[in-house]
C-alpha cells in the first residue's frame, strides 16, 4: 500500500484521497504501481488548481460576465465534487466559494453601475427633451434645426432605457422636433408667398423705370424716381435671383436717365458759370455809378446796363443772392437818390412838412408853459406827466425839422 499526505492507494489497486468528511474513492488503478496511481491523480488535481486560478484572474481582469463565470464554477466544482484527484479538495472548494462571493459582488458592483448609467442616460435624455421642447418655440430656424439635429446625435448616442421610459422620452423628443419643423415649414411657406409678391410688385417698379429712362422732363422724372426707390424698399425681397435681376434692371434704368440728366446738367452748369462771370462784370459796372452825383445819366447808364442782364440768363443756384442782392444794392442807391429827389422838389410835401412843423412846435411851447406852471405850484406830478408828454412831442419835432431841413428850408 502506498499514501501521502491527501490520499492513498490500497491493495486493491483502490485510489482515495482525505477530505474533511473523511476518504472518498478516487478511482481504481491496475496499470502500475501505487506511486504512479497517486503521482497520476496529483497531477488532475494540479490541473484543477491551474483552472481555478485562471478564472479567478478572468473574473478579476477582464470583463467576463457573471453568468458565464458562474457556468465555470459549477463545472470546476463539479470536477473537485467528483473526487477524481488527489489533493486538499476542501480548499479548492473554499477558493470557488470566495470566487462566488467575488463574482456575486462584482454582479453587485455591474448592478449598481449600470442603474448609475441608466440614471445618467435618463437625466441625459431629459435634457434632451427640454432643450427640443425649447427650441420648438424659436425663430431662429437655422441655428435652432441646426442644434436640434446635433441633439438627435446626441440622443443616439446614449444607451437606451427600460421600453416605457425610453418610448414615453421619445415621443417628447420627436413631438418637439416635429412642431418646430411644423413652425419652420409654415414660415418659410409664408416668406415665398411675401417674396413672391414682392418679384411681382418690384416687376411694376422696373417696368415703370425702363419706361422713364429715357425721359427729359428732368425735374419730375428724378422726383418720380426717388418714389420709385421708396416703393422699391417698402416693398420687401423677393427670390434671391430674382431679386438680383430686378435690381439690376432698375438699377440700370436710373442709371440710364440720372447719366443723361448730368450730361445736360454740366452743359447748364458751364454755361451758367459763364453767365456769372458775365453777370459779375455788369454788377461791377452798375457799382461804379455810385454814389448818384447825376441822377438822370445814372438812371440812363442803370437801365441799359440792366437790359443787358435780364438778356444773360441764369447763374448758378448757390451765386444767384450774391450777384443779385449786389444788382439790387445800385438799384435801390438810385431809388433812395430819386426820392430825395422828389421830395426836395416837390412844393406841396415842402408846405405839408412846414405845417405840420409849426403845429408841432406850438404843441411844444404849450406844453413847455404847462410843465413850469405846474412845477411853481407845487404840483410835481402832473408836471412830470406833463413832462413826458413833453419829451415825445419834442422827438416828433425834431424829426419834422430835419425832413424839412431836406427840402432846403
């Protein structure tokens, strides 16, 4: 008979191996001796020992699920439970129960993980929703569809949810993205309509431009062109392209008439600078018939050099106060000389200006007697009324004296 320490071989041939509820029958061996019966069971359980060291570091190291290490470990206890090796089978029984454990607590720790996970996805995906829920109201149609697609990336990239939570989720998500589709659609629908009926109106504006391009009634036709403008404006954007080709037409049939109104213009404009300068020679002459030392030749020499004048024509708009304001000046030296003229001459004004004069200077001198009389009796009031009334009288006086003085009397 031969034995170790774990087990032992009988005369039989009969292999047992020692475990903590006494020996168990290994198997039977014939072929040879008792140490190689037990040197043959020694090395399956060395096996069984590589094997379960293995799972252990696949449970610990990698991502093996529990169920299949669970498979794993009924086989290899079922392999120690069968009693096919000799060895201390109680601590390999002891090692799978501890990689139960491991297994049980790492099911534990995916458990918790993954309700962490869906938790997250579930507050991500809210946030989704609420954002899309958000964006379903705005105007901002670009970046708001943009962003609502990068959400729908965003959405397909997170793990998905118990059905009813992830179907109910969706269903928001999707709504939202719709009524802002919906929204988008309608306004965009609404906008051609505007931009259609503004190619239609801006039609007329063109049709109406061409039509006046070719106009010389300069004046009204720019003044109709500035309300063709106004119109232009009020009247929105049409399509893109054809809003590019209406505005090139129009653009092009002001351009038209405003290049020909200025052709027409600068031959005003030169020719009305010549009348200036010819203007401003005549002014010069008209000047130096002042001051009047003969009225009847200095009347003669104005009216010649005015006809003269009326026969140039038009200055330029910002010259014409200027050159006229100074035509004017002579003018009116003349008229001031003619009156003074008249009035030196003229016997009946001499005796009305006299008349009045004496009238006045009696109103003076009675007035003169009342202030000194009021004054000796003590009675300052009335002779400081009186005084006053005094003074305006005087000032009439003295100017009837000096148009008197005018007629040489």
């Amino acid at each position: 008979m031969s034995s170790d320490p774990w087990g032992r071989v009988d005369e039989t041939g009969t292999v047992y191996v020692r475990t903590a509820d006494g020996e168990r029958v290994v198997g039977s061996w014939q072929a040879g001796s008792p140490e190689e019966a037990l040197s043959y069971f020694e090395r399956k359980y060395e096996g069984l020992v590589v094997e379960i060291g293995l799972l252990e570091r696949r449970v610990k190291t990698t991502d093996l699920s529990a169920k299949d290490a669970t498979a794993a470990i009924e086989h290899l206890r079922q392999q120690v439970d069968e009693h096919h090796a000799v060895g201390d089978l109680d601590a390999l029984r002891q090692r799978l129960d501890k990689l139960v454990r491991t297994v049980e607590a790492r099911r534990e720790e995916r458990k918790a993980a993954k309700a962490k996970q869906s938790d997250e996805a579930r507050k991500a995906k809210e946030a989704l929703v609420t954002e899309a829920e958000e964006l379903a109201a705005s105007e901002q149609w670009r970046a708001a569809g943009e962003r609502l697609r990068a959400l729908v990336d965003t959405w397909k990239g997170l793990p998905r949810l118990d059905r009813k939570t992830d179907d109910e989720l969706w269903h928001r998500f999707s709504h939202a993205r719709s009524a802002f589709s919906k929204r988008r659609k309608a306004h965009f629908a609404s906008l051609d309509a505007q931009r259609e009926e503004a190619r239609k109106a801006k039609e007329k504006l063109v049709a109406e431009a061409e039509a006046l391009s070719k106009s010389t009634d300069w004046g009204p036709t720019a003044a109709r062109y500035r309300e063709l403008m106004a119109d232009w404006k009020a009247a929105g954007r049409a399509q893109r392209e054809a809003e590019d080709d209406l505005w090139n037409r129009f653009r092009g049939a002001q351009d038209v008439f405003f290049q020909a109104r200025g052709e027409v213009f600068a031959e005003r404009d030169a020719e009305q600078r010549e009348n200036l300068t010819r203007k401003e020679e005549l002014v010069i002459e008209a000047e130096k018939l002042l001051p009047v030392t003969d009225l009847k030749a200095a009347r003669a020499a104005f009216r010649a050099i005015n006809e003269r004048w009326e026969a140039i024509g038009h200055v330029p708009r910002d010259a014409r106060p200027k050159i006229e304001g100074r035509m004017h000046a002579v003018e009116r030296a003349i008229q001031d000389s003619e009156e003074s003229e008249w009035r030196r001459t003229n016997p009946e004004a001499r005796a009305r200006a006299a008349g009045l004069t004496g009238q006045l200077q009696a109103a003076v001198d009675k007035l003169q007697d009342q202030v000194d009389k009021a004054r000796a009796a003590g009675n300052n009031a009335k002779a400081d009324k009186l005084a006053r009334e005094l003074e305006g009288r005087q000032a009439l006086l003295d100017q009837a004296l000096k148009g008197l003085q005018e007629f040489g009397g």
